[in-house]
C-alpha cells in the first residue's frame, strides 16, 4: 500500500476541502502526475464509491480503481480522510 501526506494552507472552509478531496475525479485538478479520474459508481459519494485513473510518473501511466473514502474517513468527515 502506498501512504501519501502533505500539508497545504486553503482558504475554504473545512467542509468544502473535505467534499473537493473525497471526489476523487477532482484529483487531476491539484495532482500533476493523476490524468484522469472517472467515477464508475452511481449515487452520491461514500463508502465504495469507485473511481478508474490513470497516473503517470518514471515508466509507463498505470491504471487503477480506487475506492473511496473508506468508512473511517465518513466517520471523521470532515476532518479526516484514509
């Protein structure tokens, strides 16, 4: 599994960023190596909602489905996300 961290100051409130980040076909917009994210779930966004991407970085773009958020990331909204 891979574990990715960050920090970054938004001038939004906490709910919107949390909404912004969950939707994961926003990732393209803030992530340079994501070209594409589409959601291939119906319904609104939650536990199993699943998105394919393709990411790109050293060697050939590689493709994935990820599911997200988690069920923890629910229970914590808007502050955390897993």
């Amino acid at each position: 599994m891979v574990r990715v961290e960050g920090d970054i100051t938004i001038g939004r409130p906490v709910e919107d960023v949390f909404d912004f980040v969950a939707d994961e076909s926003n990732e393209p917009k803030y992530n340079p190596r994501m070209t594409r994210a589409d959601r291939i779930t119906e319904g609104p966004i939650g536990v199993g909602t699943r998105f394919n991407s393709v990411v790109t970085g050293v060697g050939p773009a590689a493709e994935m489905t990820i599911t997200s958020p988690s069920s923890n990331a629910l229970a914590e909204s808007p502050r955390r996300s897993i």
